[in-house]
C-alpha cells in the first residue's frame, strides 16, 4: 500500500499519539506500588507455607522434577507463539492487497504487539494498558488502514476472551464436580460475566454504530462543559469518524470467510496451553494432583481473580492459587505458584523492555546510514 493511500483513509485531524495513555504509562510509582504489592502477597504465602512444619523446607531442600518444567516452557512458547499467529492471520485476512503482503513484516509486527500488549495490560490497573497501545503500534508500523489497524487489537481481544469462555463453560458444565469446590466455581462464574463485557460492547458499538455515536456524544458534551474538550464538535467528528472506520472494519472481520472462527480457535488453544501450564508445575514440585482436576482449577482460579483491578490480578492470582491448590496437592505449592506466576505474569514485564531494547537498536541501525552518508559528504562547491 502507498503511503498516499493510507494517508487518505486516516482522518487528517486524528493524533495517533492520543490513543496511548501517556499519564498512566508515565507513573513509575503505580508499578512499583504493585510491585510491593506482588512483594507482599508472596511474603504471606511463605509465611503460611512455612510456618507448617511438614512445608518448612528452602528451595535447596525441595525435590524438583526439573524436566517437567520443559513441557510447562513449552506450552507458554506454543502459546505465545499461537497467539502471533492470530495477529498474523487477520492482518493478512485484512490486507487490501494479499499478492505484495509481506508475512516476514507481518510476523515482526505481530510478535511486538502482542508482547507489548500483554507487557502494558500487565503493568495498568484492570489491563487498560494493552489495547491502546497495540492499536498506536499497529497504527504506525502495520501498513493498513487506520479502521483496519484500530480493529485487529480490539478484535483480538474479543476473540480471546471468548476463547477463554468457550474453554470455562466446558470445564464447569462438565469438570466442576471433580474439584468439588462451589464457592470457587461461584465466583469464577460471576468472574466470566466481566470476560464477556468487552465482546457485548464491542458488538454494541458495531451493530448498533448510531447509538454509541449518542452515547459518545453525550460523554463529549459533559467533557466540553467541564473544560476538558475544548472543541466540541472537532471532537465529535473526530469520534463520528473512528466509530465509522471500526464498524465497517469489525463487519468485515466477521463478513471474510471462516476469519472469525479460525481466530477464535485459536484463542481457545492459547487459553487450552496457558491453562495446563499449573499441573506441570505442581507436578515437577512434588504434587500429587490429575490433569483434569488441576485445569478445571486453574481456569476457575483466572476467571474468579479477572474482576480485581490489580495489574495482572496482582496479589488476588498469588492468593486465590496458593488457597485453593494447597488444599487440593501436596509438596511445595508456594514455589508452584511463583513458577505459575512467572509464566503468567512476571514474564510479560521482563520481555517488554527486552522488546524496547531491540526496537531501539533497530532504530539506531536504520539511522546509522543516513549519519555516515551525511557525515561522508564534503561541502558544496561553488558554482563558477
């Protein structure tokens, strides 16, 4: 596509920029608020591990099954690598142009929003980082349409969380009874009722563009009078405008054949992997516990912590594990659960700035043979 052309599809009064919540991204202290919060959870669970005496064991002492952390490694790897396939799949789906789509391009593309997506939603309160910012990045760096590229993110995230719907109702409907634990399986049902939020309102605002389009400018009109939009109608136009380009782009998703199952499979398989991930880990450290018994949990224990507005369920996923699958294993849950949660949630925090890192060299390679190009030019001579 040329770039005459994606400028034409953009509104030329939209700042890309302004997708980004820079204020909230920009608070080095509400990390490490949560951090000591992380810090602190940990410090109790130890407590409670050790203060049985049957538990009190250093991590010198304990008998780990090392080799089968090799399957819980690769069920993340697997997973993460499905999940930039789905981002794949639907910028190809999407492309206006399929015979120039360039798939080496398009894997970078997607390698980076997913890992910054899932770094930014596990560093902001209730994960109000992630979408933002992969809808900026793609934006700037997908070459397609800006409906097109605000549309992949959200529809990424509607078809994961129906991914992980799809896997929960299963396990209740037909793995509850074999954990035997009704107030877990209680709140993890009232947990799904905030996973399928995001799908209702995105079909809300697609189906239905007119009466978003009211509701958004009711919001706009109350902002205008307390002063925090200046102009009133450039920012009802620029909404009018947005709202336009993503239904349109959300119906083609759904229009373009086999695009919405294909990527809701895969969500079902990403959630599938991140979800066997704990019996592996309990297992390589002494548990005692059945695959299905321990998925059905694990599931339960994501959907009854999803509602807590902590980034990435800070403290409420350390506890609520640490409970429930103390009661089911024995061996060494407390460090089980600092596996799990390695793999669930410290791992994003760790491979965003490694991201950043490379993002930067890249950069500064691209740069480097504009410099030496103009450093190696002499002065102009003088025309006689």
């Amino acid at each position: 596509m040329t770039e005459t052309t994606k400028t034409e599809e953009q509104s030329p009064d939209i700042d890309d920029k302004k997708l980004v919540p820079r204020k909230l991204l920009k608070k080095p202290l509400l990390v490490v608020l949560f951090i000591l919060i992380n810090v602190i959870v940990i410090a109790i669970t130890a407590i409670v591990e050790f203060g049985n005496s049957e538990n009190a064991a250093a991590l010198s002492e304990v008998e780990i099954n090392w080799w089968l952390l090799i399957p819980a490694a690769l069920c993340f790897l697997v997973a993460i690598k499905v999940e930039i396939s789905k981002y794949v799949l639907m910028m190809y789906e999407m492309s206006p142009n399929k015979r120039s789509f360039n798939r080496k391009r398009a894997q970078k593309v997607a390698r980076r929003t997913v890992l910054l997506g899932k770094y930014y939603d596990n560093i902001t309160p209730a994960a109000i980082g992630g979408q933002p910012f992969q809808i900026y990045y793609m934006r700037k760096n997908s070459d397609l349409p800006a409906g097109v590229s605000t549309s992949i993110p959200i529809f990424g995230m509607v078809a994961g969380q129906l991914g992980f719907i799809i896997i929960a109702v299963l396990c209740f409907l037909f793995g509850s009874l074999s954990i035997n634990n009704a107030v877990l399986i209680g709140t993890a049902c009232f947990g799904l009722l905030f996973f399928a939020f995001w799908p209702v309102t995105v079909m809300i605002a697609t189906f239905l563009p007119k009466a978003t389009l009211e509701i958004i400018g009711l919001l706009v009109k109350f902002l205008a009078k307390i002063h925090l939009v200046k102009d009133e109608e450039k920012a009802k136009h620029k909404v009018e405008y947005e709202i336009d380009e993503y239904a349109k782009s959300i119906r083609k998703i759904l229009k373009t054949r086999g695009l919405f199952a294909k990527t809701v499979l895969l969500s079902v398989i990403f959630s599938t992997l991140t979800g066997m991930i704990p019996f592996f880990v309990l297992t390589a450290f002494g548990g005692r516990v059945d695959f299905l018994p321990t998925f059905v949990t694990t599931i339960a224990v994501i959907s009854a912590v999803y509602f807590v507005p902590t980034p990435g369920n800070a403290g409420a996923a350390e506890g609520t594990f640490f409970l429930v699958f103390s009661a089911l294993s024995s061996g060494y849950v407390f460090w089980a659960m600092l596996v799990w949660r390695f793999f669930s949630y410290y791992v994003y925090i760790l491979l965003g700035p490694i991201v950043y890192f490379f993002m930067h060299l890249e950069k500064k390679r691209e740069q480097a043979p504009t410099i030496n190009s103009s450093v190696g030019k002499g002065p102009e001579e003088p025309h006689s």
